[in-house]
C-alpha cells in the first residue's frame, strides 16, 4: 500500500515539475510584450458651409473714412449763422433820392450852411453816379466883428449862393453796428467830381469850376430808407468883392440827410 501511494506521488510530482519545465521551455521563445498600437486616421471634420453673401455691401476703407466729411458738409449746409453774411439791402440798378442839410466846418470867420439835393442811379451795388445841387448862406461870426472893431482888420470873404456837381460814388466798405439794442446795416463810400460853384462875384467874373472828394456812411433802415452822412471838400477859385486877388477856396462841409432807394425793394436779393 506504501508504495503504491509513493509511486502515485512520485508520478504526480514528476508530471508536475516536468509538465512545468516543458511549459517554461516553450514559453522562452515567445515575445509577451503589447503589440504597438497603430495611430487611427485623423478624421476630417466637415467643411461649414460659407454664410450667404449680405445684400448690403460693405463699404471700402475709403468710403468709410469720407464718412466724417460728408456729414461735416451735411451740417455745414444745414447751418444758418454764417461767419459771412450777405447784405441785408442792394442798390444795383435802384436810383437814390437824398435830401441834406449842410454846414461848413472850415471857415472861422463865416458860417455857411444850406441844404442840399443828391439824386443817384447805382450801376451796380458798389458804383454809382449821382448829381448834387446845393443851396447855401454866409453869415459874419464874432470873429469878425471883433477883427475889425479891435485890430481894424479887413476880411475878405468868398459867398458861394449855390452850386452844381456831378460825381461818381463808389462803395467799397459794407458793415454792421448795433445801435440801441438794433443792428444796423451800414456801407462806406468814396465820391469824386466836378461842377461849377456860383458866388456873389458872378455878375463880374462869372461862374467858376469846382472839384469834389469826399467820402461818407450809409446807415441802412429798411430795405428802401438809409440815413446819410457825408463830409465833401468843394475846391473853386474866386475872387472876394472888395479886391483885384483871386484865391483858391475850400469849402469843407458835412452832409447829413436821409436817402430813399426807388424801387423799395431791390430785385437782386441775394439774401432771400
């Protein structure tokens, strides 16, 4: 019996160690290690589908940046305060109708004053040509009275009576300046001309030739009225009642009138 179970026993461990000898021997030759992995293909993702072109199309760089100015421009004519502004009344193709009153500024001795009609016809707006007839008086000052009272002085004098010139205008200067809570429109002009000047000599040495320069303002009140002032040097040559020694005279006188415009309302308006 002892020996049937040791010969049982030595024929299971035999088979054991033998079974695993072989195992091992077979198992020395293969490779046990992973196999690499293979890198799976990258998958393409879908094209997206472009989205469809805008009815509106998109400004170029250039017209975007002319957006500013086209506005500027925009509100540029929309503006209605000009840093220019147009005048208020035009004279072009009107006739003007002044009366004056006149008195001479240069004469010590003698006081002249008068009065004084101007009719006018504009060529235009700045040049215009106007014929003025004047009135005038002469009277003795103290002055006079006392040269000859105390210095025993004779003083010869020059009496214009009236007088007739012709002369072209020309206006170069237009303004504004407020005046009592009112802005008046105002034009600066220049006059030069000639004509003749009677005195009381003219029986004896007939009338004499005589020279204007002058300037003066034009304050605009309505569209058909302007108040006037002007200061007129008359140059003539006379000889004074009570000598044989002519002399040239200056007859430096201000103006000071109202001017009518016909038609009263110009037809050039460039402000309306």
């Amino acid at each position: 019996m002892r020996r049937h179970l040791v010969l049982l026993w030595v024929l299971a461990g035999g088979t054991t160690a033998t079974s695993t000898a072989w195992a091992q021997n077979e198992l020395e030759g293969l490779d046990l290690t992973d196999p690499p992995k293979k890198e799976e293909p990258k998958k393409e993702e879908p094209k997206r589908d472009s989205p469809p072109p805008s009815s509106t199309p998109t400004p170029p760089p250039a017209a975007v940046k002319n957006v500013g100015a086209a506005v500027e421009r925009d509100i540029t004519q929309d503006d209605r305060v000009k840093s220019v502004q147009k005048k208020l009344y035009l004279k072009r193709f009107r006739f003007e109708l002044a009366p004056y009153f006149l008195v001479a500024v240069n004469d010590p001795y003698y006081t002249k004053f008068g009065g004084a009609l101007r009719a006018a016809f504009h060529l235009s707006d700045t040049l215009a040509f106007a014929v003025r007839g004047s009135i005038m008086r002469v009277s003795a000052t103290e002055d006079v009275r006392v040269a000859k009272r105390v210095f025993n002085s004779q003083v010869f004098r020059s009496v214009p009576t009236w007088s007739v010139m012709g002369s072209f205008e020309w206006s170069p200067f237009y303004g504004k300046v407020a005046f009592m809570n009112t802005i008046l429109h105002l034009d600066g002009f220049v006059t030069a001309g000639a004509g003749v000047m009677a005195t009381e000599t003219v029986p004896t040495s007939g009338y004499k030739p005589a020279f204007d320069i002058g300037g003066g303002l034009r304050f605009v009140v309505r569209d058909w009225v302007a108040a006037n002032a002007m200061l007129v040097n008359t140059t003539y040559v006379d000889t004074p009642a009570g000598t044989t020694k002519g002399g040239t005279n200056n007859l430096l006188a201000v103006y000071v009138g109202l001017s009518i415009f016909i038609p009263f309302r110009s037809t050039f308006r460039e402000s309306e």
